[in-house]
C-alpha cells in the first residue's frame, strides 16, 4: 500500500471540502466513522453466533434436506 504523507492527506482533505462543504463534512465524517465501527463489529463477531433475528440470508432459513431413504419420504422409501 502506497505511503501518505502530510502533502498527501492535505490535499485529500482539500477535495473532501470542496466536494461536501464545510457545513457537510462533519456529517461525513460522523457517518464513516459509524460505517467503520459497524464493520469493524461484523469481523469481530464470531461465526458460532447465529445472526440476529430479521437478518436473513443464514443457512438456518433453508428448509431441511431429505435423504432420499429412511423416515422422511424420500425416492428411497419406495416399496
């Protein structure tokens, strides 16, 4: 990764204020940096939790699998 230096960050800084304004950038700033706590929270949240409710998507929202033989009526049950 590529070394910032003062010059750098100075003109970063520079295009944020003309791009947001002054009056707009701490809003900016506020939200990157709830953006980056959240994110931050998600890498540290570990795997064995299951997501919290309305979150969707995880693997307990598939229905169960069937085997294909035994007690849940599968094409193995057959006569």
């Amino acid at each position: 990764m590529a070394d910032l230096g003062l010059p750098e960050l100075l003109i970063i800084a520079a295009v944020f204020v003309l791009l947001f304004g002054s009056a707009r950038l701490p809003d900016a700033a506020r939200s990157v940096g709830r953006s980056l706590r959240v994110f931050k929270s998600e890498l540290n949240r570990p795997d064995d939790l299951p997501p919290p409710p309305g979150a969707g998507g995880g693997p307990g929202d598939l229905p169960p699998a069937s085997g294909g033989s035994g007690e849940n009526g599968g094409p193995g049950d057959r006569p």
